[in-house]
C-alpha cells in the first residue's frame, strides 16, 4: 500500500508527458500546413541541352504546380504571371558556375511588376495591349524628366501617349516603387544579352551571331510566383523556377 501514491505520481507524469507530446504533434502539424510551399515550375520544352538553329523559331512550354494556387495543367495558373528569361552567356567557364548557383533573386523593378499587373498589359518585346518595355525604353531616354513623367503615368493613369488604349492608375504602388520600376525598364529593357517571355508557351528567335554579338550559351530560366498560403494571401510570396541551357547547332 505504501508504494500506491508512488505508482500513481509516475501514471499521472507519463499521462501528462504523452498529453504534451500529441499537442505538439497536433500544432506542428497545423503550423507545417499553414506554411506556403513554393511553386514547382518545369520547362517542359526544349530540352535540356538541346541544339537549335539561329533564326529560327525556338518553341517553349512551361507546367507550373502550387499547392495554394492550383495547376496550370488545368487553366489555374494565370499565364500572365509565369515568366522565362533568355540570357546569353558568353564564357561558357561561367555556365556551370551559374547552373549550380542558380537565379539570383528578381531585380527590384521586376519583382515590382509581379506582383502588381503590368504583364496584363505590356510584354517586354511584342506588342500587346499597351507598348512593350523596349518600345518605351526607347521613347524615353533615361533623364530625370522622363522618370518623372513616367511615374505620373502609372501613378496617375494617362491616355493619347500610345494611341486610344488607357494607362490605369496603380494607386497601390508607392511613388518609390513606380520609380524603381521605371528606372529597371528604361536601364535593363533593351538588353541584347538577355529577353523575357510572358506565358507558359510561346516561341522566340535567336539572332545568327555577329562580329560585334558572337554566339554563346542560352540560359533559360522559367518562374513563377504564388500568391501565399491561403491564410495569408499576398504575404510570405514564394518563387518557383527551372533552369536549363540551350546551344546552337554551330
């Protein structure tokens, strides 16, 4: 009888210890559902270090999967926001270097852009709704009046600059970052080493090398960014990317 209170301290320990542990299973859980996943973005097409011709028509696609936002495979992605880079690396000492470190984080002013819905409108080379970054990169030189203007624009909406369509307003950007945007366009837009492509299928040229362009190596780099954990939507963004390197048949 004597040994009772005993037995009955270390069942009462083991009860309480095997309560605290199951209440932290239970919230771990609910806190590892709670946080966003990154998107799984693949370039389906090309391949991975396939040949291609110069001059002609490169087709791509790109499958994007997240866990909150849905699967393009079935229309719920929205192609607007899925985003391939073309970049030329001239040293091919440098592309190993640069598959193994993959891309680094989006320039500000392309970070700005998608997130907000620039893409809606303006692609970076073709012609879509509104004029494309390289078409304004060269209306307007890169001087502090042309920012300026520029910032009014997007700011404030504006109409008659590109013919009859309107400019929106975009009262949910601050001045600061209407001001990082349009300093990365008119800086980067027109960058001969490097193209962006709107989508999860298209096509795109490369141009035959010349004295003053040689050839070299093509990084393609496709991305994605979600929308957030249902939880908090719009916060805690995560980027999904796939990387692969294309060279001519030359």
């Amino acid at each position: 009888m004597k040994q009772r209170p005993k037995f009955i301290y270390l069942n009462i320990f083991a009860l309480l210890f095997l309560y605290t542990l199951i209440n932290f299973d239970t919230t771990f859980d609910k806190k590892a559902q709670q946080e966003n996943q990154p998107p799984i973005v693949k370039i389906t097409s090309p391949k991975n270090n396939i040949p291609f011709d110069f001059d002609t028509p490169v087709n791509y696609s790109i499958s994007v999967a997240d866990k909150e936002d849905g699967n393009s495979k079935y229309d719920e992605i929205n192609v607007k926001e899925v985003l391939l880079e073309v970049r030329r690396i001239k040293d091919k000492s440098k592309l190993s270097a640069i598959i193994n470190k993959g891309s680094p984080p989006d320039a500000s002013g392309i970070a700005i852009m998608r997130t907000s819905n620039c893409f809606n409108c303006h692609n970076f080379n073709g012609k879509s709704i509104g004029p494309s970054f390289n078409e304004i990169s060269k209306k307007y030189p890169a001087t502090k009046p042309n920012v300026d203007t520029l910032i009014k624009h997007i700011k404030e909406g504006s109409t008659g600059t590109w013919g009859k369509e309107k400019m929106p307003t975009h009262p949910e950007l601050t001045s600061e970052e209407i001001k990082t945007t349009v300093q990365w366009i008119l800086k980067h837009a027109t960058d001969a080493d490097v193209n962006y492509y709107i989508g999860t299928e298209g096509s795109f040229r490369i141009k035959a090398p010349t004295a003053s362009k040689p050839g070299g190596f093509y990084v393609l780099t496709a991305s994605y960014v979600d929308h957030g954990s249902k939880d908090s939507p719009g916060k805690q963004r995560l980027k999904g990317q796939d990387m692969i390197v294309i060279n001519s048949k030359d």
